[in-house]
C-alpha cells in the first residue's frame, strides 16, 4: 500500500510467516511476542490528503508516562470542544473530513496522535494512555462537549467517561466492542491459533488482575448513562464486524446506530454523507440540552 511506511509491509509479512512456526516450537515465547505486538501499533504515512489540515493546525505536545504526545487545535478557543480520537495505528488528521463542519458548527476542534502514534513517541500504548490525554484536555483546556471516535478510539471515550471524564455526546464510529472479535482480529494480523486468545486472556488477567472482557465497549458501557450516543458502522467492515455495533446498541437501547454499506474499516471517515449525518446528530443532540 502507497501509504504505509516502507519497511512495515515487510515486517507485518515476516511476523505472519514467523509467528506461527515460533508458536509450535517455543509457545511461551510466542505468546509473550503476541503481547507485545498487541500493544505495539503500526505507524502510517500520512498521505497528502491530509495535509491541509496538518499544516494549519495549530500544534503543541505534552508528556503522557515520559512520551512526548502531539495536539492538533483547530477552531476558535472559547468555543465547546469537540475531541477526535484515532484509531489503532491511526492519525489525528485521519478524521480531517470532520474539522471544517465541525468548526462551522461553532466548535473548537482538537486531535492528537495517541503515544506510540503519528508525531508522538513511544512504541507501546495502551487505553489508559488514550484516557490520560483527554484527561490533559479537560484539566487544561476545557469540558469537552463531543468526541468522536474512530475504533480503537471509540472504546477509549467509553474508558474515559467511565474513569470520569464527563462526555455528554459519543459518536464511536467502526469500533470493536466484542471482547473475542477483537482477539480474532489480532491472531488474523499475525497468523495465529486459537491458543494465542488463551494465553493473551491469561496475561491480561495476571497483569491487571481483570478479565479481558471487562476493558471491551460491551463491558464498559452496562451502567453508563450517556446522553447523545450514537454508534456508526460499515456492514462490509472487513476488520471489525459490523455485529459489534448491534451487540452495543443492545446493551445501551437509548443509543443511535448508523449502518452505511461498501465504505469498509476506514473509507466511511472520508465519507460525506455519513460526515453529514454525524454533524446532523450533534447538531440534534445540542439542541435538545
């Protein structure tokens, strides 16, 4: 892909063809490799359709656990917030087609590119990390009125209003909510078995004492009163299936779903038409506070 930064094709290929053959012969190596791996994103190069928005941002960094952690502000300062948050291996400009409806709309725009992510540093990352840049936004900046997330992003504003950051209107848009969907979505990307899931359960329980379950969207949503919330997906999602949309919207019956058709995982960020209809549901949500 013209995209990707050169050597990543390359060792995405190498770890496919070595992963499961190390898998037969060592298994405990392979599965602390998986480890790793799962909290190790890619990185993309961003392509040139993103630059207008890059460049007439306005940027700073903060640190996030020693990583310097780049924020993109767009809009004017004083307006209500509304937050961006990429996905895994994602970008802050990724969700550009949203910037300019947003700041007609009256709202001061701000992304970032998540630690071990696009500008910022580190190599490993995880939700909790997401959570502490929203949670520099709001100490520092101000409430923040809307985010909108893309995947792995979407859980992250679950996480975060569930560690509470106060959110008012979530927009999670292609995002995995269905704890073993998301472990076959990682075995896929390295060619893994079965036993792969079992051993990852098992670490996640030995280092943070829960249940793989209890960090997914499904889990983290039973009990949270979210005001505006509205779930958007692709029926020809090939990387999260889009019965991880409707398995979160039966947990939260007051939620909005967004089912559009051919735009994939990330096609429907560049989407107009479904742009328009997320402008229209913020406009609708404001409107009724």
């Amino acid at each position: 892909m013209k995209n990707k930064i050169q050597k990543e094709p390359f060792l995405l290929k190498a770890i496919r063809w070595f992963y499961p053959k190390l898998e037969i012969i060592i298994p405990p190596l392979a599965h602390k490799i998986a480890w790793n791996l799962f909290f190790s994103p890619f990185r993309f190069k961003r392509p040139h359709r993103e630059n207008r928005v890059y460049t007439s941002a306005k940027t700073h960094s903060i640190n996030i656990n020693n990583k310097k952690v780049k924020l993109f502000e767009w809009g004017s300062k004083g307006n209500p917030i509304a937050v961006l948050i990429h996905g895994w291996s994602g970008r802050a400009t990724q969700l550009y087609k949203f910037i300019e409806p947003l700041i007609d709309s009256g709202y001061h725009v701000i992304g970032f590119d998540a630690p071990a992510h696009g500008d910022s540093e580190g190599k490993i990352t995880s939700i909790p990390e997401f959570y502490q840049v929203l949670y520099h936004i709001q100490e520092n900046i101000g409430k923040i009125t809307v985010g909108i997330g893309h995947s792995f992003g979407g859980v992250s504003l679950l996480y975060s209003k569930k560690e509470g950051i106060d959110l008012d209107t979530i927009i999670m848009i292609s995002s995995p909510t269905i704890g073993e969907d998301i472990l076959t979505g990682f075995r896929k990307k390295i060619n893994a078995s079965k036993k792969t899931s079992v051993a990852m359960r098992k670490m996640v329980k030995q280092n943070f004492n829960l249940d793989f379950e209890d960090i997914t969207a499904c889990e983290l949503i039973k009990n949270m009163p979210i005001k505006n919330h509205l779930i958007v997906h692709d029926y020809n999602d090939m990387e999260v299936p889009y019965q991880n949309a409707e398995a979160l919207q039966r947990l939260n019956t007051e939620a909005e779903i967004l089912l559009t058709k051919e735009l994939g995982h990330t096609r429907i960020l560049r989407d107009d038409a479904t742009v328009e209809a997320i402008i229209k549901f913020i406009a609708k949500s404001t409107n009724q506070a």
